[in-house]
C-alpha cells in the first residue's frame, strides 16, 4: 500500500478524517468522554480510569493531542489534560456541516 496522497483533499477532507480517526476507537472515546467529567486537568488517573496500560494510554493521547482536542500542561514532571472546547465545537460544526451537505435522498 503507497503512502496518502494527502495533496488530492481538501482541508475539510482532511479536517473531518482527523475527526474520524479520533472516534474511530472506542479507547479514545472513553478517554474524550473520562476527561470531558472532570472539572479540572488530569493527570495520571487516566491509566486507572480507563484500564489500559500507561504506553497505550499515551499512544491514543498522541491522536487525540494531534486532533487538537486537548490542551496540556505540565504540572512538575506530569502533563495534565484537559478538553480543547473551542476546538471540539469547531469539530462539531465541521461534523454538522458535513452531514448536511452529504444527505442524499433515497437512491434505491
């Protein structure tokens, strides 16, 4: 299989992929929806919370981060998470602007 070629889609393409990736695992879906209740950041209760060892645990961190979805800060030697909320409602725009113009009516 050849690499993507990244340059035939749009920015929305690519925006909605991203989005896609992120939910397209039900690890990371947990740890979105573990985040999304607590009231401040996070740290290492993710691992506890969630059942999945610390490097897993970190792996889907990386494509949530990536996303955009989470802001970190580092709090000694411990990054701390917390939800991008500005960014999940530009996701859930792109989402609502995507389904919509997608809709086709029936075809069989």
């Amino acid at each position: 299989m050849g690499a993507s070629k990244l340059s035939i889609h749009t920015e929305h393409q690519q925006q909605i992929a991203e989005i896609a990736k992120v939910l397209a695992h039900p690890a990371r879906v947990a740890i979105l929806e573990y985040i999304a209740k607590q009231k401040n950041c996070i740290c290492g209760d993710i691992v506890d919370e969630i059942g999945l060892s610390q490097p897993t645990i970190s792996q889907h961190l990386q494509v949530i981060r990536n996303a955009g979805l989470l802001k970190g800060t580092f709090e000694g030697k411990r990054l701390c998470y917390c939800l991008d909320h500005d960014r999940f409602q530009e996701f859930q725009q792109l989402l609502n602007d995507y389904f919509h113009q997608t809709v086709v009516s029936d075809c069989c």
